[in-house]
C-alpha cells in the first residue's frame, strides 16, 4: 500500500506519452512540492510549459491538502478542477475520481509524499506515481516523515 507504481526522476517526466503507454486517461495531481515549491504560489517556468501540454491531452484534478483561501486563489490562476484541504490520504480521492469521470486504474495520482498521496492513492486503486519534492521544508515534523519514507521512494520490485 505504501509503494508507488512508479517512482520518476521529475514531474517532467510525465508525459501525455508516458500516460497513454499505460491506460492512463486523467491525473489526479498534488499542489505543494510536486507542482510548485512547498507555500510558493508561481509555479516554475518549465511546470508552466509541462502543465499546458498535459491539460491538453488529459483531464488533470488537483487534490491538495493546502488551507482553501491559498487553494483557492491558485485553482483560479491555473483554471484546473479540484479541491481542498483534501485530508489525504483518507479523504478527497474518491471524490476527485468521480469529477474525473474515469476508473481508478484510469487514473494516475501523482505526488511527492509517501503517506499521503501514495497511500491514499493505491487505496482507491489508481496508479501511484512518486516524484521528487521540490523544496524541502525545513520543519522537524516534514523531516521526520521523509525520513520514514525512505524504504517506500522505490517501486516494489517490477519496473512501472
Ligand atoms: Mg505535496
């Protein structure tokens, strides 16, 4: 449950291309350290390039765990659905697949954090794609998480 199906050097990686070779109709996508710096609201120039290809050829969902006026004002700047806080792992998944309109097998959720977006990803059964965070934080807590997730950045043994 804590591994990702697939682990990719940077959110560039993903492509319309990398998506389709996998029956991957729709993302669900993490806000903070996965698409922009952890409480940054500009997303860096070649993010801004990556994301106008992908919305193009998929339906993309933000699933965030960020406070909703912050939300709020970057889902207005990128004109993506979605919502938040979503209170991942266990809340906001089932929700987002269902304005995706696709079967979770369709779906990839893509994020930087172990216990939230990959969890809650492989809970409902969509394909768990890990990337690197952006930023780290530099709060003991964050560090103490990413210091348990250590063993599960890896995919489980067959490469996704
Ligand atoms: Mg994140």
């Amino acid at each position: 449950m804590l591994f990702p199906r697939a682990v990719l050097p940077s959110l560039l990686h993903l492509t319309p291309e990398w998506l389709a070779s996998r029956g991957l109709k729709g993302v669900i996508l993490d806000l903070d350290n996965t698409l922009l710096p952890y409480g940054e609201e500009a997303l860096p120039p070649e993010h801004e390039a990556w994301l106008k290809g992908l919305r193009e050829a998929v339906p993309i969902y933000l699933l965030s765990n960020a406070m909703p006026e912050r939300f709020a004002r970057l889902q207005a700047k990128l004109g993506l659905p979605g919502h938040a806080p979503a209170l991942k792992p266990w809340l906001g998944f089932r929700r987002a697949l269902r304005a995706l309109g696709l079967p979770p097998k369709e779906v990839a959720v893509v994020g930087d954090q172990v216990f939230t977006d990959i969890l809650g990803g492989n809970l409902v059964g969509a394909y768990t794609v890990l990337v690197p965070p952006l930023k780290e934080r530099e709060f003991f807590y964050t560090r103490f998480i990413r210091m348990l997730e250590t063993p599960f950045r890896r995919t489980k043994g067959e490469s996704a």
